[in-house]
C-alpha cells in the first residue's frame, strides 16, 4: 500500500495528514500559531512558525502512524492564499508575513489601477486590483519599507515557502500564483507586462507549475528532521480553497462547495474561464489542468465565531474543557435554542474589511438592532446568521453570472457545524452535503501528491475514486422564508452605511 501527505497551512494552525492511497486518514497533527494584528487591519504572520508547524507535523504523522518512509509516495502543500514572503539572498525571511486579510494596502490598489487601468489588470489577471491580493502588498513594501525591498531576491506564497523549506526549490502552481495578480490567467503564466509596469523583478517569483507536478524533491537535511525519506516528491499542491475542490470532489461544472475556514468561501468549477466584470467574485485557474474556478470571499467567517468565542465565550471554553468536548460545539448548542433571526438581531461580520460583494477594506463589523432583551445567546446565533448571509451574497453573484452552484458541499471547520449547514441551505435554497472526508484541503493536496506520483491517471480520477458524499442537509420549508426576510434587510444595512466606514477609516 503507498501513502501521501498533505500539508495545509491555514491561518488559524498548520495540519497534516497522512492517508493511505484510498484517502482513509492514517494520521493527522495540527499545530497552532498566531496571527498578529499590530494596527486596525493588519493582520501578519511569522514564516517560521508555519515552517516549525510543517517539519513538527510531519515528523509527528510519521511517528504515530509507523509508516515505512519508503510506502510515502508524494507530499502535497496547500495553504491560505495571497501572503507575501520576501526572502534576501540568503534566504533570510525579511519581515513577518503580510497575510490575506490584511487591509493596509488601499493607496497601492490605486496605484495599480493608475498604471495598469481596471480593465487590462481584469483582462490579463481575471480581477480588479485587490487590497488583499500580493502584488498590492509587494508594492506597499517598495513604498514603505524601502531598504526591505531593496534586499529582497525571492518572493513566495506561503505554502511555496514551506516548499523551498522542504526541498531548496523557488517554485509556485497556477492556483494560488493566481491570487498574486501577478499571473496571466488564461494563459497560466507570469504576466511580463504586469510586473514590468508595476516595476517588479519577475526574476524574484517562482516557477509556475501545474498543481499535479512534480516542483522538487525532499532534502537531506528535511528528511533527517521530518523523517520522510530523502528524495520523497512534492507536487505543486493548491492554494487552499483550490486543494478544498479537489478533496471535496469541486472537479467538474456544476458542482460548488461552501467553506467556512477563518474565511469563507464560496467556489464553483468552471472548465472555461468566467469572469464577473464587476470583480465581485474572483476568477483562478483550477487544480485541475486546463480549468478554472470562481470564488467569492467573506473575509471574516469563521474568523468572526472565534472573535466572539475569544472575547465572550471564557465560560464556555471552561464547561467545554472540563466536559471534554469541543468549545465550538457547546456554542453550537447554545446558538440553537435561538429562533431565525436571533430574536431581531443582525450581525454584518465585516471585521476584516469585505470582498464579495463590496470589495470594501474600510467596512467594519456591526451587530444591528441591539435590545435590553438580547443575551450572549443572541448575539452568537446573529454572528452564525451574519456569516451565512454574506455567504449567501456570494451566491447571488453567482447566480447573476449564470454559474450553477445548486450541487453544493460544505466544508472547512465551520463546514462541520449542523447549525451552520443548515443555514446555508435555507439561505441558498439547496441541499448542502458535506465530503465523508472531512479533510478538504490535505486530502485535496494528497490527490495531487497521489496524482504526481502516478498513483492516478488524472485529478479528477482521484476525485471520483476517493471523495464520497456524506451527510446531506435539505433545506427547511418552513424557516427558509424566514431567513429571506432577514436576508433581505441585512442586504439594505451596508449600502446605509457605507460612507460612515469611511469616514471611521480615515479617523
Ligand atoms: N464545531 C464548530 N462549529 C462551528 N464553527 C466551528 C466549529 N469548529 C470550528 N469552527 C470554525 O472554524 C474555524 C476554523 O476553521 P479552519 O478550517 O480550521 O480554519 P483555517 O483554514 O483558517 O485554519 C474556527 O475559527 C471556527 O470559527
Ligand atoms: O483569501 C482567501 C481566499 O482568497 C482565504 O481563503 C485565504 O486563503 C485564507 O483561508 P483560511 O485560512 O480561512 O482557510
């Protein structure tokens, strides 16, 4: 029997998976870090921390399942899009990771828009200039920290910078290069005019590769730490909703999955490319070779439960503790015992700025219609509703540009949620199933590493031999008009206080 191994650096912890070449789960380690937020809307990471995470995690994976390091076929490296890691000629990390939901980068966005123009950045890119997005970030580091720059020779995503850790190699794949707006994505390459109009060296980005390539090989020196054997292959692997497609079984038009990671993500495959020419939802290429996807983004999802869980819920995360069970699931419980609509309470969950649909760095959080009556209970079953509505926003965008995303999956750690699945289906009206495989993202990569290493002929044969439906949620008839009720006035509360954001941004 051959093993894979995918990796997946998310915001909130790295997790890795070993899996037999069935997909079954032979053994997974998470470690956790911390995102720092230094001002309102910056938010940053260490590189360090991710690279202790994958070498800790892999060699923990190794130990506990006692797999032969020979039967290890491929390793494959998913991680949260858009982060900017800058390397000196030493390969000395240079400053802390500016990561995706950072929001500082609104003067380079119109930087971007100045030379390049709206329209040749979507036609070349597929997306309008975007504060979270690494080029915008690459330029407020010229702009602002200008002897950083100055030692710069490597820039790299964050998964790409474990994969030079792991085998020495400069090297990206075309989903996550994507979310660098440094790429031509339909034409799967860097773009020489985008980086020679923006002034940056295209000497300093990886190779690009397709996600099921082979990109390099583990060094002597990570074997020794991780206990892989030297020479084990790693594949290009995936930005980390592009790895959640392909552990979900998203590999073919018409099928779509909803995440609720730190972000939330709503991704539907698309075999041609298809861009919404208001940039509201963003246009990749796909894992899989010669595809694409469309996704809209809530930048602050699950993001928004864990705020509250961490500034409210101290009670909670004790009885969760001393019962043995997991504090987000005692939440849940608590949520539920609420009606729809929260007992007439609101929560926009624009913590971190928005993308889809606003494509605003300036929005903030808001709990609407706060009462003497409502309690703790209230607000964390308006802050689950919240988080689904936007998700909804990112439907309805969809639906406008005639993309099908009625074959829905759910996943990431909020996927996990009764609760929350069954918000999602009332809100968009359709079943909403999750994968028997609650990997998203390490499966998706493990396929890929399974695919590289010729286990499989093809992504999407992967998909079809491992990813199997589990539970299916159905929508309510009974709540679902409820919910649109409420759906339909939180719709109306951003646009009336759009200028405000921005008035509170710029005091
Ligand atoms: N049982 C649960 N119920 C509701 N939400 C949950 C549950 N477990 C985890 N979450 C949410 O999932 C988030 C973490 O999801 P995960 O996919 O691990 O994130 P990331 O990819 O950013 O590391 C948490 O911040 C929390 O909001
Ligand atoms: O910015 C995006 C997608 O465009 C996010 O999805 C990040 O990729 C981070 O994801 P999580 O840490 O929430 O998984």
């Amino acid at each position: 029997m051959a093993y894979v191994i995918g990796v997946d650096c998310g915001t909130s912890g790295t997790k890795t998976v070993l899996f037999d070449e069935k997909g079954t789960v032979i053994s997974s380690v998470t470690i956790e870090y911390p995102m720092y937020q230094p001002k309102n809307g910056y938010a940053e990471q260490d590189p360090a921390d991710w690279a202790n995470a994958m070498i800790n995690t892999i060699k923990a994976v190794m130990t506990k399942s006692g797999v032969n390091k020979e039967d290890v076929a491929g390793v494959g490296i998913s991680g949260q899009m858009h982060g900017l890691v800058m390397l000196d000629k030493d390969n000395n990390v240079l400053r802390k990771s500016i990561i995706w939901c950072d929001q500082r980068t609104a003067a380079e966005v119109e930087e971007m828009n100045e030379k390049l123009g709206r329209e040749k950045l979507i036609k070349i890119t597929a997306n309008p200039a975007l504060t979270g997005w690494t080029a915008a970030k690459i330029l407020w580091v010229k702009n602002n920290e200008p002897d950083i720059y100055e030692k710069c020779r490597h820039i790299l995503l964050p998964k790409d910078y474990l994969r030079f850790i792991l085998t020495g190699e400069y090297a990206t794949e075309v989903s996550d290069a994507s979310g660098m707006q440094l790429l031509d994505v339909p034409n799967r390459c860097w773009s020489k005019e985008v980086c020679d109009t923006l002034g940056i060296d295209m000497s300093m980005l990886g190779k690009v590769y397709e996600s099921c390539e082979v990109t390099g090989k583990v060094t002597k020196k990570m074997a020794e730490l991780t206990g892989l054997k030297e020479g084990t292959i790693v594949v290009g692997g995936a930005g980390d909703n592009a790895a959640a497609a392909i552990g979900t079984g998203v590999a073919e038009d018409g099928k779509a999955f909803t995440t609720i990671g730190t972000s939330g993500v709503v991704f539907a495959h698309t075999s041609s490319i298809s861009i919404d020419p208001k940039g509201r939802v963003h246009t990749c290429c796909a894992a899989v070779p010669n595809a694409w996807h469309v996704m809209g983004v809530t930048q602050g999802a699950g993001l928004s439960l864990k705020w509250f869980r961490d500034n409210f819920c101290n009670a909670e995360k004790e009885t969760a503790k001393c019962m043995g069970v997991d504090e987000y699931y005692l939440m849940d419980k608590e949520a539920e015992k609420v009606p729809v609509g929260a007992n007439r309470l609101l929560y926009l969950p624009y913590l971190m700025g928005e993308r889809t649909p606003h494509l605003d760095p300036d929005a903030r959080g808001v709990f609407f219609g706060l009462s003497a009556m409502h309690t703790k209970r209230d607000m964390l079953r308006a802050v689950m509703e919240g988080v689904s509505y936007s998700l909804r926003d990112c439907v309805e965008v969809f639906r406008e540009m005639d993309i099908n995303v009625s074959d829905m999956m759910a996943c990431g750690g909020g996927g996990s949620s009764p609760l929350w699945r069954s918000m999602l289906a009332d809100l968009y009206n359709c079943p909403v199933k999750t994968a028997s495989s609650k990997e998203g993202p390490a499966l998706g990569v493990a396929l890929l590493a399974a695919t590289g290493a010729g286990i499989y002929s093809s992504v999407p044969e992967a998909c079809k031999a491992v990813v199997k439906t589990d539970k299916v949620q159905q929508p309510e008839a009974e709540r679902a008009p409820e919910y649109e009720k409420y759906y339909k006035l939180y719709t109306e509360i951003y646009p009336a206080l759009k200028a405000e954001f921005a008035k509170l941004a710029k005091m």
